[in-house]
C-alpha cells in the first residue's frame, strides 16, 4: 500500500489570482509591444487604426486619450535607435511573463525559480523603459496638453469636461504615467513575494513525479520471489 497526497490540495488560493493577474497583464503587454514593434518596423496599420478611432470617438476625454497615445506611437519612430530593441525586448519578456504565469498552475518544482527570474526581468525592463523612451512621453504629454487648450475653446455640455478638471488632469500627467509603471513593477514584486511564501513553496516541492511511500509489508513480493527461486533450483538439483 502507498500513501500519496494530491498536490493541488496544497495550491495557494493567492497563487491562482496572481497567475490570472499575470496572465491577462502579459496579454496585454504583448499586444501593446508587438503594434509599437510593428510601426518601427514600418507598419503603419497601428497608427492607421488610432485614426480610425479617434474618427469614431466622440467623448472628448476618450480623444484626449487616444490623441495622446497616437502622440507616443509617432514619438517612439523619432528615437528609432533606442525605442526598437526596447520594444522587442519588452514583447519577449511580456511573452515569457504570459508562459510563467500559465506554469504556475502546472509545474513542475524548478519552474518556481523560472517565475521569479521572469518577474523581476520584467520589473528591470519597466525602469528600462521609462527611463529610455523619456522622450516619447513628453511629446505625448505635450499633445495632451494641446488638446485640452483645444477642449478649453469648446461651447460647455454635458460631455464637455470643466476646465478645472482639464487644469487637473494636464498637471498630474508625469503623476499618472509614473503610477502606472509603479503599479505594474508592484504588482510583479508581490507576486515574487507570493512566490516566497513558505506555504508556495511547500507546494511546489510537492509538484514533479510522484514518490510513494511504501508501508509495511512493501518487501513481500521480493521474499516471495526469491523463495520460489530456492524451490526451483532444488527441484534441478
């Protein structure tokens, strides 16, 4: 008789949503990284579908926004040099954040350290890139900013923001960029954290191949096996 445990008894509850987390953030990074590689590399289909959007939008503020990113994406091709290999970079290691997160559900032990070295390898690259692609976020702050002096001029309504929200959202704009990758690079650190808890740890030692452990009487078929031998060679004998 063997005594086993299964497991996915020992799964952290925690470690599912952070996986979720880390899941869908990866996604969403890939798809962020793979259009801004496209257009340095001349495709011009992410920059032609921000014009479409910006024709359909009809909110100001979701044009502010829009405009904005457009202004990013057309600043990134300015530093060609610099913003290409950023890029690429951040689409593999989003690629590779995508793939860690699905192992944390189905892994093996080692793959526990093969998380970690992906999380903090993404924290590396979020300081990378912001302090690489400064430039592209000050053209981007600068056409916000243009087109929330073209909202001032605007006759006041219901979808017009008032202009001390205008005054608001233009002078915390270096706020808001900086929380959003401090909130991405908070988001890994916890989930290296999570990943250093003992009860994580404890189950990841229990994934890999099955060791049963056997209980009394376990040596019974050896002994009987090897009587029948002594029979046998009696019997010739």
């Amino acid at each position: 008789m063997t005594d086993t445990v299964d497991p996915r008894r020992l799964r952290p509850w925690y470690l599912v949503v952070a996986a979720g987390l880390l899941w869908v953030t990866g996604l969403v990074g890939m798809g962020s990284s793979y259009a801004e590689v496209s257009y340095l590399r001349g495709d011009p289909s992410a920059l032609s579908q921000f014009d479409r959007n910006l024709f359909d939008a009809t909110r100001p503020l979701l044009r502010l926004q829009l405009e904005q990113q457009r202004a990013y994406l057309v600043a990134l091709g300015d530093v060609h040099e610099r913003a290409f290999p950023v890029a690429l970079a951040n689409l593999f290691a989003q690629g590779l954040l995508v793939g860690a997160a699905g192992t944390l559900m189905f892994a093996r032990r080692d793959m526990r350290r093969f998380a970690v070295q992906v999380l903090l390898g993404n924290v590396a690259m979020i300081v990378v890139t912001y302090v690489t692609l400064a430039p592209a976020r000050y053209a981007a702050r600068e056409a916000f900013t243009r087109g929330a002096a073209a909202l001032r001029g605007l006759p006041e309504g219901p979808e017009r923001p008032p202009d001390d929200a205008l005054d608001f959202l233009v002078e915390h704009q270096p706020i808001r960029d900086g929380g959003r990758a401090a909130a991405e690079g908070a988001l890994y650190l916890l989930a290296v954290g999570a990943l250093y808890r003992r009860r994580t740890r404890a189950y990841f030692d229990a994934l890999g191949p099955s060791r049963p452990v056997a209980t009394d009487g376990g040596g019974g078929d050896d002994d009987h096996n090897h009587d029948d031998d002594d029979e046998t060679g009696a019997r010739r004998s």
